[in-house]
C-alpha cells in the first residue's frame, strides 16, 4: 500500500513502514491519503461559532481542504487520525460536540464495535467528538464522557448531558472516508488499538 501523509508527520509514516507499507511524497502515487492530528477543525465549516476551548488552525484547515479535493477528483481512499478523523466527518457533512469531558487522558480507554460489541483498548488525546451525517456509519463508540458542549445559533453553550455515545470511528462509504479518533500511531504495532486500525483498513478499505 502507498500512502500519503498529510504534512509527511514522521510518526504516521513511521507507523505505516514499521508495516511494510510504502509513504510517498506525491498524492499523485497514492492509493490513500492519511489525514493527521492537530488542532480542532474550524468550526465555521459546519456552521457554528467557535467554543471557548477551540483551537483552531486556519492555515491547517485550507491546506487539508485543498488535499481533500484532490482525493474527490481522483476518488482516492481517505483515512483520518484524530483531529483528521474530525476533519474527514466535517466534510462529509458531520458536526462536531466542541467540548467533551473524559477524553483528553492519557494512557487509554475501552473503545466497543457497534456490531460485535468487541472490546478494544484505544488511547484518547481529544477534547472534541464527531457527530457523524446521515450517511456515516457508527463503527466503533465509547462511554466515557459526561458532558458534551456545542455552540448555539445565538453563540451560547450548548450542553448535552445524558447516555448518548462517544462517536469514535466513522465510516462513510460512498467516499471512501475512514474516520478514526484514536491515535494508533502512538501506540506499538502490538497493541491492539494499532492493529484494529489496519484490521479496518483492510476489511472497510480494502487496502492491504
């Protein structure tokens, strides 16, 4: 497999090598295109002031705007980590809880597949949630948080209380988009956050 990390982050392509896989230096030879962690997405691209807490990187968002195009066009296979797992639901027309708690740990935390149940260990850098469109579908959820915050109509805080999931794979199929919050390139290529990531890859992506 040839990938193309977005900003050629060490630790992505370091994580992609370790796994036999090639990184290359043109989105012109890649067979998928892997968005990476940073700061929160711009909230003004799903129509919402910005939290308090947000921090957001315009420069950042452009420049993963024009790459996401270029992945439109030529109907190249996407894959986000985190903060491009953020950016990747926002453009397939998501939204994202601006502030939640219980997520911004370290170490980790159980992560369940929607449809096995199967528990997985994940680690947990976020202070943010997705809430996918319509046509994402809920991969992977958690039950960590006990407050979501978003930004209302008027600019107040909005806060969610109650039992609802933790989002934290989506898929959206017609794109090709795989949206994955955890961070697996912290972890070692043994730890089973890192290999469910290629696991959903090769079974979601078909990319082996």
């Amino acid at each position: 497999m040839k990938v193309f990390v977005e900003g050629s982050l060490k630790t992505y392509e370091d994580m992609f090598k370790e796994r036999g896989h090639i990184c290359v230096s043109t989105v012109e030879e890649a067979d998928v295109i892997q968005f990476v962690g940073g700061a929160d997405v711009d909230s003004r691209l799903y129509g919402e002031d910005e939290h308090p807490q947000a921090s957001c990187n315009l420069v950042t968002d452009r420049e993963s705007q024009y790459l996401y195009r270029y992945a439109i066009i030529r109907t190249v296979p996407c894959i986000g980590i985190c903060r491009g797992a953020q950016f990747l639901n926002v453009m397939n027309g998501g939204k994202m809880y601006q502030h939640v708690d219980g997520h911004a740990i370290h170490g980790t935390h159980s992560m369940f597949e929607d449809w096995t149940k199967r528990e997985i260990q994940v680690s947990s850098t976020h202070h943010q949630m997705m809430i996918p469109a319509a046509e994402g579908q809920v991969i992977a959820w958690a039950d960590e948080s006990s407050c979501k915050e978003s930004v209302g109509p008027d600019g107040s805080i909005v806060k969610y209380k109650g039992t609802d999931r933790d989002v934290e794979v989506v898929f959206y199929e017609e794109a090709k988009d795989l949206c994955f919050q955890p961070h697996p390139e912290m972890l070692t290529k043994e730890h089973e956050c890192q290999e469910y990531f290629f696991e959903l890859l090769e079974r979601l992506l078909g990319l082996t």
